[in-house]
C-alpha cells in the first residue's frame, strides 16, 4: 500500500470535500492521528481488495478520535492536486499496479514518504454567476465546477495566492455584512471582531446588529427584506459591501427566503460570500498577515 498524502480540509464536516480548501500537508492534526489514519487505510484497503486508486474521508474529532466518513475506490480531483504536490504521478503509478506491477517493482518502499516541506493550497472554483437560480450556500451537495491551486512555504501565501487564483476578491478594506443564524452568533462573534480590528465597518441585520453591539462591536443596522426593505440588496448591487457572512437555521422560512435572496443578489453582482465559518477564519489569516496596521509612536 502506498498513501502519497494526508489532506487536511479547512470546512468541516457538512460542506461537500469537492467544496472545501484543502490544504497538504495537514496543518493541526498530530502525528498520532497521522498513525491511525494510515492504519485504518490499509485496513480498509486490503479488506476491500482495491487494485488501483481510492481515497478515504475521515473525521477527527477534539478529542482524536478518528471516524470513517467513506471510503471511494475509484479515481477523484484529489488525485491531479496530490500528483502536483508530492511529485508523485499518481495515475500512472496506479495503472502500473492494476496491469500487475508491484509498487516495490516502482521504486516504491515506504507507506507514507516524508511530507513536502511547504503548502499546497487547492480552493474551490465556483460558477454561480453563470447559473440562474441555484443557491450558493454550501452543503453536503458539491457545487464547485473547478479548483485553483497556491503554494508556498508558509501556509497564509499559500492560502492567499489559491484564493487570489480562484478569483475571491480580497480586499483589505470596507464593510461587512452579516446575517446570522442563533446558533452562530457565539461563533462568529469573534471573527466578526477581527474585521473590526482590521477596520473594517460592520452592517448586519436587526438581530446580529443587536447582538454585535452587545458585545461591543460597532455595527449599523439593515432592515431585513421581509420586513419590505431593499437596502441590503441595493448595498449589494453598489458594490459598498466587501464580504458577505450569511448562515441560516434550518426550519426558519422567513430567514431562509431573505437568505437566499442576499445569496443570490451576491452571486449576481460577484459578491463575495462566506457561508462557512471555516472559511471565514481562513480568510482573516490571510488578511492579517497581508494588511499593513496603523499604530502611534510611543512618547
């Protein structure tokens, strides 16, 4: 057996692989979770009896256990990225097996090699604006037509130029707008923060507006759409907003329509939207590694 990478996904679970950033080496699992993980592929893998290439989805939870999402035996987008980054020609490798050749006839004697010593970045590349209608909030339904790929020594430049290759408008400046769910509230406070900390105006509606001032954020309030207002889409369409923070409750309709409007409105005036906060802590990494600061001197 032979795994030429671990994969590490920035979304968790919940948002479709094909949808996710993807990022080898991993950046914060252990060594142990390494160990396991590549035990249980050669388990799977011999007790399957695949011939060729698959790949293997796992959860790690805080604790370190490791869960088994699925195994594919089959050939995916993972195999290109992987190739490109460990050096590896994959396909060819595996079609060598599958007409009899042995990986030890291919030079190839370890399990795991030694990792790259710098990022490999693979961003999804979304087409939203070319299809009328289709929601852009990210679920276990893949929606990325295509993928951009950076690389460098250091995780954020890696980070940064996939983003920039995938055409997400970074922009160190402006507004952003957030519309949150309950649940999320706790969670993004934090990372709404950041912005702030940037300089960055905060606008979201009645209810994340009241819970941001709460907690001493700044924020201007938007009337929501339901309640007969268009100046979160008009926002929008000027193009006075910079990012777009939206998640919705499950079983909230009226939430749910005003969501899918500002989804749309975004996706048609090339908005940038995040509805994952993975994503959008990824981002401020980015942004404060990239931002110049403006501080006065000591007396």
């Amino acid at each position: 057996m032979f795994v030429p990478g671990i994969m590490e996904l920035v979304e968790r679970t919940g948002v479709h692989s094909g949808d996710s950033i993807s990022v080898y080496p991993t950046f914060s699992i252990s060594n142990k979770v390494k160990g396991i993980i590549l035990q249980y592929a050669k388990k799977l893998g011999l007790g399957i009896g695949i011939v060729g290439l698959y790949n293997i989805q796992f959860i790690v939870d805080d604790d370190e256990n490791v869960f088994i999402i699925e195994v594919n035996p089959r050939s995916s987008r993972t195999v290109p990225f992987l190739s490109k980054a460990t050096g590896y020609s994959l396909a060819d490798i595996a079609t060598e097996v599958i007409l009899g050749k042995t990986l030890k006839e291919q030079g190839i004697f370890d399990i795991y090699p030694e990792e790259k010593k710098r990022y490999y970045v693979k961003v999804p590349v979304f087409s939203f604006n070319k299809i009328k209608g289709l929601d852009t909030y990210l679920s276990p339904e893949m929606k990325s037509t295509g993928e951009a790929i950076g690389y460098d020594d250091k995780l954020n430049r890696a980070l940064y130029k996939a983003l920039t290759a995938s055409g997400t408008k970074l922009r160190n400046y402006g507004t952003v707008f957030a519309t949150l769910a309950g649940d999320d509230k706790a969670e993004a406070l934090p990372l709404i923060r950041r912005f702030y900390n940037l300089g960055f105006n905060i606008e979201g509606t009645p209810g994340t507006a009241k819970y941001l001032k709460e907690n001493g954020i700044r924020t201007r309030s938007m009337k929501k759409i339901s309640d007969g207002s268009d100046e979160i889409l008009e926002a929008i369409r000027n193009g006075h907003i910079a990012y777009i923070i939206n998640t919705r409750k499950v079983g909230d309709h009226v939430t749910a329509n005003d969501g899918q409007l500002i989804r749309q409105c975004a996706s048609e005036n090339n908005a940038t939207l995040f509805t994952s906060m993975d994503t959008v802590r990824v981002l401020l990494d980015v942004l404060e590694e990239t931002t110049q600061t403006i501080s006065t001197i000591d007396a």
